[in-house]
C-alpha cells in the first residue's frame, strides 16, 4: 500500500502543477478570451476593469502630486496619460513632441483645467526632479495642465504598470524595452481607451468627445 502511494505522489504532483497552470492561464487570458496582450487590454477596458490606481509622485517642480483616484488634487475630468523614462532617445522623446501638440490643442479648444497631460515615469531611481524637469523644459510642458512626474515608492509604480498592462523591461543597456501608448482615463484612472503612438490625435478626439 505504502508503495501504491509512493507511485501515485509524482502523478499527484503534476495534477497540481496542472491545474495551478490553468488557473494562472485563465487569469492571464482574461477567462480564455483574450491571447495577446492587446486582447487582454481591450477586454478590461470594455468590462471598465482597466483602472489607473491612485499613486503618490513628485513632478517637474519636486512637489508631490496625487495622480488619479481619491485625494488627488487636480480638477481634471479626463487625462491623456503616457509612460516614460526621461533618458529614452526614442518612443518617449515622441510621446513629448506629441503631448507637446496635445497641449497647444487643449489651450485653443479651451479645455484647460478639463482635459489634463500626465508622463509618468517608470524609472523613479534615476528620473529625480532636475530630470523630470529637463525633459518637461525641453517639451514645454506647462503646469498645472501636463504633470511630468515620477513614483515616490516604485513598488507603487510597478503595481501600476501591471494593472494597466504596460511592459517595461529593462534592455541591459541602462534603458528598458517598453510599449508606448495613450491611455485616454477619467478622474479615478478608470481607462477608457487606449491608442498608439501614431494615433495621439485620436486619443485627444476620443477625449473631448467624452467629456461630462
């Protein structure tokens, strides 16, 4: 008997590590309907799963700003929201020309103090506020309506990249292999939509078209 058992623990053992690959499976599809990371996003958005915790940052001036959720301080009733880092020579030197345009929209539609600009930085360690700084002087970007900004706890930061399914991945050179985009979110960070680099003009359209 007590060999029977012996025998049967390895087969046991594979059952658990099966289901527990289900279940992890099954999480990471979103119920076995989404298998791309696209899929995945575009289905949280549509179910209003995809939401932007509120987050504690410093931006370009060093002051702390509360990004999205309760206690935040800005008024904002929808943002354009992006993910950078400050040292990047490509997507994010693009997402600022174009938040820089962004901006000058807002300012001639009259939307300023309703659709707000966040760049929110995945590298807090090395993006301190002369960073942050450089990288919103050289993009014009003018408070209080673009907060150029970086986590003050950068476990807060990564919690964040994993609920709005943003990848940053260090590339073993001092930068990171990241996906750009626009994420278009009300005041709670619930995402309403989400758009490619090339398509920032959409973003803004979608957002003026969904304010309250």
């Amino acid at each position: 008997m007590a060999s029977l058992a012996a025998r049967a623990r390895p087969a046991l053992a594979l059952l658990v590590v099966l289901v527990l690959a289900a279940v992890g499976l099954r999480y990471l599809t979103f119920g076995f309907t989404s298998w791309t990371l696209d899929d995945r996003r575009a289905a949280r958005i549509g179910q209003g799963a995809l939401v932007l915790p509120g987050i504690d940052t410093r931006n370009q001036l060093g002051k702390p700003a509360r990004l999205f959720g309760a206690g935040q301080e800005q008024g904002f009733q929808l943002y354009l929201v992006d993910f950078i880092y400050t040292r990047c020579l490509s997507v994010c030197r693009a997402l600022g020309s174009e938040f820089e345009q962004l901006q000058g929209r807002i300012r001639a539609d009259g939307l300023e103090g309703r659709i707000g600009l966040v760049s929110l930085s995945f590298d807090p360690s090395r993006d301190n506020t002369a960073n942050l700084a450089g990288y919103a002087s050289g993009h014009h970007a003018h408070l209080p309506g673009w907060q150029v900004a970086a986590p003050v706890a950068a476990p807060a930061m990564q919690a964040l990249l994993r609920d709005a399914d943003v990848i940053a991945i260090p590339d073993g050179l001092g930068g990171f292999e990241h996906n750009g985009g626009v994420h278009v979110t009300d005041a709670n960070g619930r995402v309403l939509a989400v758009y490619a680099l090339a398509d920032y003009q959409q973003a803004y359209d979608f957002a003026r078209s969904h304010l309250p």
